[in-house]
C-alpha cells in the first residue's frame, strides 16, 4: 500500500507487508522516541487530535510523536468542549479541521465515526478508537512489542483474555495476526466471547484458534497473553458488569503454576485484571508494551504525510 495520505481507519486494511513495513520504519524513529536522538522530519506540520472519550496513552503517543519529530499538535478533549455538544456532525467537523491541520487523529465512542470523519477530510484520518470498533494504531504497537518482546511473530501462541466482545484492542491485533503463522487462543467468560464476524473470518483463512472459558486452560499453552479491562463504558446492565469486571484476574501466582516464562501484554489502563504483584516479573510487558505506541505512532504519522 502506497501511505501517503492515507486514512488507518481498521487493521482489516492492512496487508502482512504493510504491516513489516509499518514495524520496519517504527525500528528507525526507536532513538528518538527514547529521547536518545532528536529529528525534525515533520517539521511546519500539524495534527490535530481530537478525543472524544477518555484517553491517556493512545492521545500523549500521539502528540509525544508528533512533538519528537518536529511538528505542532491541536488537540479538542470532550466532546463537552467541542461544537460537537452543539450538534455539529462528524463530518462537518474534520471538513473545518482539515483547513487547520495535515493529519487527524480521532476517538470516538460510536463505531463507525473514523470513518465517517475520513469522508468528511482530504487530510488523513487516524482512527484512535471508534467505540467497540477498532483500535488500529494500538494493534500496531502490540504486534511491535510482540516482536521486540519475543524476537519473532511467526509461531507463537497468542492468548487473549477478558473483555472480547467489547474490547477493540483484540479485535484489530487479531486481524493483524491472521497473516502470521500463528495459535490464538480466546479466554473469556461466555458473555464476553470474541464477535462471531472475526472467527468467522479466522475460520474462513485457516487461522489457528480455540476458544476456552477458564485462563488456567489457554496460560499453560500459551506463549503471550494479552489481557483487557472489561469495558464498563459499553454495559447497559450494570449489574453484568459488575459481576464480569473482575472474573478472569492473572495473578504471579497463576502465571507461576501454569508458564512462568509467558510474555504478559495489556493495553492499559488495567483495573484489577493483572494484579500488581505481577509488575516484578520478568515476562510483564505492558509498560514497556506503552513505551512502543511512541515509534509506531511516528513511524504512522510520517508514513501517511509522505515524509519516509
Ligand atoms: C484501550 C482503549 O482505549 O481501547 N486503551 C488504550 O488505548 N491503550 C484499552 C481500554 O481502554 O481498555
């Protein structure tokens, strides 16, 4: 695929080249996300961000990236503080916003609204989270920790536990792993089952995987478990909720009984899923799982403005 100027609105767009490429050129801005080098690739560029639901990583990466590689950043958080609250469609929006900046980055709590702001804009559009949609700079950085963590993608066994039917952090790094010679394996409590629409399409290209409802059975197979947060913010029974938010819990002492020596991902913010007794633990990944979003977020935003 030919970046520039290109929305990444789902990883359903990517190919298993463009994902190499993508985790190639993050490779190259390593020194200067860790602050050892300093560049000025974007510089005269601006990239408005536009949060409509709560952010910590995903926005500070963002604009971290845009900042370390010369370029300015406008940012809206909340829709409260937007004329979103006065009725101004999505669309609309990024047609304005286009006018002010080079590149759009949006989180959104309805599935769909990336891509509806990518209609409305001739400047790229990044997709930071569309509701229960997709979350595709996130699977990015899973993939690029993945590889960094565990040296290679191609034969490993990936588990991913808690919150699959709303989680979108599982949804777009599966579709990324579905071009690699790898095992998925899906631990949820039954309400919370991966979507039918991506096992179908795992089932329709080959792609390895089982479904199991206790994290005991898929840890002690597994090479990498990638844990989430059950997203309270999707329940309309909140009395589910709560029964579910704390239902599959990695503990060190699980992950000591069945594979001590297992990579351990989570997008973050955790609340309770990974206990913090884990942190100490060599194969605890997601701080530095975090750390990445920097690289792959330049290595997206200098792609897509044509500047690699
Ligand atoms: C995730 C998200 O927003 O989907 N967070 C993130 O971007 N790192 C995960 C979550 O909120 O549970």
């Amino acid at each position: 695929m030919d970046f520039k100027g290109q929305d990444i609105l789902s990883t359903e767009q990517f190919s298993k080249e463009d994902i190499l490429r993508i985790l190639d050129v993050a490779r190259t801005f390593e020194a200067v996300a860790e602050k050892r080098e300093t560049s000025e690739l974007l510089k005269g560029k601006v990239m408005a961000s536009l949060f409509y639901e709560p952010s910590t990583r995903t926005r500070f990466s963002f604009e971290t990236a845009m900042k370390r590689l010369g370029g300015q950043t406008i940012t809206a958080v909340g829709q409260d503080y937007s004329s979103l609250s006065k009725g101004e469609s999505l669309w609309d929006t990024a047609k304005m916003v286009e006018a002010y900046a080079d590149v759009i980055v949006v989180r959104h709590p309805a599935e769909g609204s990336a891509a509806e702001m990518a209609r409305g804009s001739n400047v790229p559009v990044l997709n930071g989270g569309d509701g229960p949609g997709q979350h595709p700079t996130q699977a990015l950085l899973d993939m690029y920790t993945l590889m960094k963590e565990q040296g290679n993608i191609d034969g490993l066994t990936v588990m991913m536990s808690g919150d699959l039917k709303y989680g979108r952090t599982v949804h777009s790094l599966c579709m990324l792993l579905r071009h690699f010679d790898v095992k998925m394996i899906f631990s949820s409590p039954d309400e919370l089952k991966m979507p039918v629409s991506y096992l179908d399409d795992l089932r329709g290209r080959g792609v390895a995987f089982e479904e199991c409802s206790t994290l005991e059975e898929g840890l002690k197979k597994s090479d990498v478990v990638y844990a989430t947060r059950v997203q309270g913010e999707r329940f309309t029974d909140k009395e589910q909720y709560e029964r579910l938010k704390l239902a599959f819990v990695l503990s060190k002492d699980l992950l000591k009984q069945c594979n001590e020596k297992i990579t351990v991902m989570h997008p973050l913010p955790r609340v309770g899923e990974i206990t913090t007794d884990v942190d100490s633990m060599k194969g605890a990944a997601y701080f530095r799982q975090a750390a990445n979003g920097v690289q792959v977020r330049m290595a997206l935003l200098a792609l897509v403005l044509g500047k690699v």
